[in-house]
C-alpha cells in the first residue's frame, strides 16, 4: 500500500520546493506551499494505513481534515495579503518587491 504512495508524495514534494524557490511570483509560491501541504496530508494518511493493515486509523485522517481546513484559512489570508500589495505596490513579484525595503 505505501510503495505507490511514498514516491508520488516524494515527487509532490519536490515539485512543491521547486516552485517555491525558483518562481518569484507570489501566487505561485503560495500554490506551491499549498501542494506541499497536500503531499505532507498523503504521508501521513499513508502511513496511517500502513501502520495497521486492514485497519484505517482515525488519528491520521482526523490530522489530515484539520490540516486542510487550516491550510484553507492559510491560504485565504494568504492571498488577501498578496491582494493588499499588488494594490500598494502595483506587483507581486518578490524580487521587486525586496528592492523596496527601506
């Protein structure tokens, strides 16, 4: 059951950590935390179901929906914050937005 599991998990990761650290655009940070997110939410299911063949633990999956229910408020304030700078600073390229530091 984990065989498929873990490398799909492994490659969500590292996609995650690619986008995160060579996009400088703030939406596609903020997708890329989310989908490393996602990826941390299937290990853990994962190994959850892995611990106890047969049997499907409520501790993982109940880690799992509170995970996600916070990454959606996460996200949320999130992109409003982004919102709030795009209309300040007229972008939302990093980048530009370092070179404004004071």
């Amino acid at each position: 059951m984990l065989e498929p599991i873990l490398p799909c998990s492994v490659a969500l990761i590292a996609v995650a950590l690619y986008g995160f650290y060579s996009k400088r655009h703030m939406v596609k940070m903020i997708i890329s935390i989310e989908i490393l997110i996602n990826a941390a939410n299937l290990l853990i299911v994962a190994f959850g179901a892995y611990r106890t063949p047969g049997y499907v633990e409520l501790l993982p999956q109940s880690l799992a929906i509170l995970s996600i229910s916070s990454a959606g408020g996460v996200t949320a304030v999130a992109l409003a914050l982004m919102l709030a700078v795009y209309k300040v600073y007229g972008t939302v390229d990093v980048r530009k937005l370092r070179r404004l530091r004071g």
